[in-house]
C-alpha cells in the first residue's frame, strides 16, 4: 500500500470505529508498518485539517471526530463493479428496482476517468444465465488468486499462472485476461489469451495453483473474442448504468 492510499485508509478505519479510538501500534500492526510511519501520517492529516486528536492514558490512542469528516462518498471502480455483480447474481428480489437506481447514482458520482474505469471493468465481469435456483456458489480457489486476477484485469497486465488440468498435472501459462466468467454449478472462470497455446482459453479458478502480476500491459483484443466460442452458455455483461 503506497502512501496516499494507507493515509485514505488510515480516516476511513478511524471514522468506522468513532468515537472509540486505536493505539498507534495497533494501526501499525494493522498496515503492516512502524509505530513511528503511524506516527508521521498521523501528523500529515493533522496539519491538512483532518479532525484527529490523541485521547491519553493506557486505553488511549488516535479517534477522529466523525461529526467534522464527512467527505463526500466515494466508491473505487472495483467496489462499483462488486456491487453490481451481486446484484446481478441476486436475481428477482424485493426493492431490485430501487438498487439498481442506487448503483446507477454510484457510478453517477465517480469522477469522470473513475466512472469509465469502472465500465471498462464491468465489461469484463461476464454472467452465464439463467443461473439455476438454489445453486451453489463454489469456493475460488487458493487464497489471493482472485485477488491478483482482479489487479491484472483493473490495470490490464499480462498474468503468470500455475494451472492444474483435471488430472492435476501442472503447467506455466502466460495469458492476457480477458473476463471474469460466473458460469453453471457456482464456479467462476478467467477467459484469457494464453501464450502457451496462442489462443484463448477457460481457466476454472479452483485449478489455478498460483498467480502473479506482471509489470507488462496487455496488448488491446477485441473483448468480444473472449466469449464468443463459449459453447452452450447464454452470456450477459454486469451492467453499471
């Protein structure tokens, strides 16, 4: 987490929890950095006018003063497009109507270059319909995969898989990704461009052993080419606006 990013984090974990406050170890531990880094960020907000003061004593700490820090709300293109997914996955539900309207006033509000960074994304979130009634949504895999396979897929950066076949042979793949696929029995799956097999193929997510980012961009492919071949399958985008 760079700097900017862990001061941003650092408001918003001390609004949540007002007006109880956090000792600067624990917020050191919580970022995974030194006392005194704690320290120094917390004087930077000082000075820029964030509201934080130091309550005393051996239960003290650092509290904000939530009455005097309501920033207007904003959402991340990822947060955006999480939401949109679990709106496309919930189906028929009450007020369905009145979230969507919430969503479409979400993406309203994202800074111009914010809101197009989440369509771009939401593009690459595909749905296989209609999904069955009381299916189960399957485990994604290895802890952190779909983590990395979303930073690829929001920064377009050529990933490096490990990937199991069905006879748990593994191989090194190379690929560009190209869309988060939800398909039938719960299991979610990465279409992407591998360089292995210079074609596109389907990745289940619980077969991926290992996943890292690199620093090289995706060369531009016709989003289209990643779902077209997909057989059987009626495929729907997760729609922000």
């Amino acid at each position: 987490m760079n700097r900017t990013d862990r001061l941003y984090a650092l408001v918003e974990d001390l609004r949540a929890i007002s007006p109880r406050c956090r000792s600067a170890r624990q917020l050191a531990k919580r970022f995974e950095v030194s006392v005194r880094t704690i320290e120094r960020d917390i004087a930077a907000l000082q000075e820029s006018g964030v509201p934080i003061y130091a309550e005393p004593g051996r239960s003290g700490g650092y509290a904000i003063d939530k009455t005097h820090s309501l920033p207007p709300l904003n959402f991340t293109p990822a947060e955006a497009v999480a939401i949109a997914i679990a709106l496309s996955r919930a189906g028929d539900q009450p007020f369905a109507r009145q979230a969507r309207s919430a969503l479409r006033k979400v993406v309203a509000a994202m800074p111009g270059s914010e809101g197009e960074l989440a369509r771009e994304l939401a593009s690459r979130v595909q749905l296989i319909a209609p999904v069955e009634t009381g299916e189960q949504i399957q485990p994604l895999g290895r802890a952190g995969v779909s983590r990395t396979i979303e930073d690829a897929l929001l920064r377009r950066r050529v990933l490096h898989l490990e990937y199991a076949d069905r006879k748990g042979a593994l191989t090194s793949r190379d690929v560009e990704p190209g869309v988060f696929l939800g398909g039938r029995g719960g299991f979610w799956y990465l279409v992407a461009w591998c360089r292995l097999r210079d074609d596109v193929r389907v990745f289940r997510l619980d077969r991926i052993a290992g996943a890292s980012v690199s620093e090289e961009r995706c060369p531009d492919r016709p989003l289209e080419g990643y779902v077209s071949d997909v057989p059987d399958m009626i495929v729907h985008g997760t729609v922000l606006d």
